[in-house]
C-alpha cells in the first residue's frame, strides 16, 4: 500500500493527540480526585509531578529502542500501554495507588514523542522538517488544549453512570468513568497506528536491509555525551519544561486560588494551551524559513532564544499581580511563544542526530521533563511561601536562562562527526 508522509504525520498527530487528553486530564480533575481519594496538597503534587519522572527517565532507552527495532512497532506498543495505565487510573483507590499509576504512565508515554521524532526524520525532507515536526506537535497542543474542556464536559456527563464507582467527595464529576472512556479509545488509536503507518517509505524500505544499524543504547549515549550543543539542547529543556509545567499542572490551582469558577477554569486553561497551538504551526513555518535563510547554526538557535526572552518578560509582568484577565492575556503570550520554539528544537534534534535521531530527541525530552517533574513541587512550595508572585519570578529566571542556552544550540556540526547534519 502506498502510503505518503502526510498521512504518516497526520497519524502520529492523532496519537500525540490522544497522549496529551491523557496526560493533561488530571489537571482539571486534580481536585475531584483530591476531595474523593482525601489527599492532601502536598500528595496532590506529588500524584502531578510523578508522570514527569518516569516520563522522563526513560526516553533514552525508549527512543534507541525506535533507533533500532523501528517506531511503528515502539509507538504501537506504547499506545496500548499508556491506554491500559490511563483506564487503571479510574480504579484507584488511595494515595499509593494513585503515585504508582501516574509513574506507570510516564513510563509508557515516554516512547512516544521519541519514536515520532524518529519517525518524521525518516519520512521529512531536511528542508519541510519544520512543518511536518510542527504538525505532530500541533495534535499533542490542540489535545492538551481540548482536554481541560473535554474532561469537564464528559466527567459531568457522566455523574450517573457509575462504572468504576462513584466519586464520594464531588458529584459533580465522575473522574472515574473519565478515565476509562479515554483509555477504550487509546486502544482504537493504537489499532489505526500500526495498521496504516509504516517505519519509512517503501523505495528506502527495500534498501535497508543492507544499511549499518544504528548504534546501540550504550553507543548513542557516549555519542550524546561527547557532543557539547546537545548538552545546551538538554539545559535548555530544563529551563523550558519547568516553568511551561505550570500550565498543564498548577494553573487550575493558580486560577481556584483568583477564586475562578471550574467551569471557567477549564475554559481559561483550554484557551491559554490554544494559543500554543497557533504558535505550533507559525512555528514549523518560521523555523524552516529561518533556516532557510541563515543556515542551520542560527536559523535553528535564534528563533528558541529569541522566544524564550519574550516569555520571560511575560512572566515578569505576572510575578508583579496584575489584574486575573492581563495576567490570562499573559498566560497566553507565553504558550504562544513556547510552541513557536519547539519546531525549531525539534529540527536541531533532527538535523545533528544521523541515525540517533529518537535517543538525542529522547536527550532532550529526558531533561526536559526532569524539570517538568520538579514544577509543580517547586512552584507548589514557592507559591505557599512567597504567593504566586514568586512563582513566576521563578518562571522567568529559568526562560532567561533557557534564550542563553538556546544561543548555543549549533545544528551544522552533527553528533556524528562522520555524517551530514542534514541527513
């Protein structure tokens, strides 16, 4: 079956999707679930933070898996564990239970943005490597963006239907029954995933088998480690990932805090992640002109670093307590100039890999949400001791620091000296 890398991309998009509504969920039903499961603040954060670490520590060994063996058959796999996780969820019966899900799905996520990342390099031209990156990432921002709205609207919808038990402390949503509808429809993704998408196309399939296979897990890693931009790649997702947690983790907090109603929470909060998807596509589109243009050692390091002082001015503006709509309008300016950075990171990720194109996205992606796993903790603690306020001066040291890093980024010289970045 002929198959072109539209659709292949657009697939990948559908599963990113699919991963976002079911990472993003437990922000809006954090407090159901809270109330129901009788946690406390500091349990609430952990249960948030956990995802990240998992997540976190195994994209290494999950995206040299997608090196080696394929993406198709990695991301399938993942697919259909993070969905049994996702439905396991609603079954939770305490704390305890509750942590080791919430680890047990960064595990299972954390294959999936690495194999896509692998998976695009092999379909993309280095030249459309922008856009068709920002596509993927554009399916994972519209259901990170879709998923406070959605989750509300169907926890509520289903209030009387009671399959994993009803909420004790909130009738008002069924966090429960949310969990296993989105885990069903995982399975649905995974079966269109591995029916319809291929590892590379066919003309380039026929001549693998005589190809070198990439390096192995413990190759890759010394190949990383040597390489002294993919260093600034991983710092930068630190300083990046940390602060953009908030948005997926803490902001209903912030928000019940300015004393906001749930309903509007979760419309804010849609609204806040849509201006990222905006800036997903705008993104793909600027890096690959930029590129263009000045050629891969500034076109891929000008625009993230450029971004990231724009986001820290933003949320400097919101360390200062402004009025709740500046401080939304700010929220918003962020996620925007966050998702137009990403393409970008994306491509450098591409550009120096070679073959290792899943185990330096997965570098960066590692470090990147080590950060994201210590937000809601550090941003937690810091907002009960210096409110809100110092929260965000928080967030704007890390974008500042993050526009240095970005500076540094060098795409032209490959991690592989003996290849072209533009393999």
């Amino acid at each position: 079956m002929a198959t072109n890398r539209y659709f292949i991309v657009g697939v990948t998009a559908a599963a990113a999707l699919l991963l976002y509504i079911d990472r993003v969920c437990i922000s809006i039903l954090a407090d159901p679930i809270q109330l129901d499961l009788e946690l406390a603040p500091r349990e609430k954060e952990l249960a948030l933070s956990a995802f990240f670490f998992t997540y976190a520590l195994f994209q290494i060994p999950i995206g040299s898996l997608a090196d080696r063996y394929g993406p198709r058959a990695v991301l399938t796999a993942s697919i259909v564990a993070w969905s049994a996780v996702t439905a396991m969820t609603g079954l939770a019966w305490s704390f305890a239970s509750l942590l080791t899900f919430r680890l047990l799905l960064g595990l299972c996520e954390s294959g999936a943005y690495p194999a896509g990342a692998a998976l695009v390099k092999r379909w993309a031209k280095p030249e459309e490597r922008g856009r068709l990156n920002a596509i993927v990432l554009f399916g994972g921002r519209i259901g990170g963006a879709f998923a406070p709205a959605l989750t509300t609207t169907v926890g509520k919808s289903l209030v009387a239907v009671g399959i994993a038990g009803t909420a004790i402390g909130d009738s008002t949503a069924n966090w429960r029954d949310v969990f296993l509808l989105y885990g069903a429809c995982g399975l649905a993704v995974a079966a269109l995933f591995w029916l319809f998408v291929r590892d590379r196309p066919q003309r380039e399939a026929n001549g693998t088998q005589n190809a070198g296979a990439p390096p192995s897990f413990s190759q890759a890693l010394k190949l990383i480690g040597r390489n002294r931009t993919t260093w600034c790649f991983g710092a930068l997702q630190v300083c990046l990932t940390l602060p953009w947690a908030f948005l997926v983790t803490l902001l209903p907090t912030y928000l019940k805090d300015a004393n906001v109603e749930i309903d509007l929470r979760s419309t804010i909060q849609t609204g806040i992640l849509l201006a990222g998807c905006a800036g997903m596509i705008l993104g793909g589109l600027l890096t690959d002109a930029v590129n263009k243009r000045l050629g891969p050692r500034w076109g891929r390091s000008l625009p993230p670093a450029i971004l990231m002082l724009l986001c820290g001015s933003q949320s400097l503006l919101l360390s200062l307590s402004p009025a709740l709509w500046v401080a939304v309008a700010a929220l918003a300016i962020t996620s925007l100039c966050l998702d137009l950075s990403l393409p970008s990171l994306w491509s450098y990720a591409q550009d120096v890999a070679g073959k290792n194109a899943g185990a330096v996205f997965g570098f960066g992606n590692m470090c990147g949400n080590l950060g994201a796993s210590l937000s809601p903790l550090l941003l937690g603690a810091v907002s009960r001791a210096a409110g809100w306020e110092g929260a965000f001066a928080v967030c704007a040291s890390c974008y500042f620091v993050a526009a240095i890093f970005g500076l540094l980024l060098d795409a032209s010289k490959p991690l592989n000296p003996c290849i072209s970045p533009r393999i």
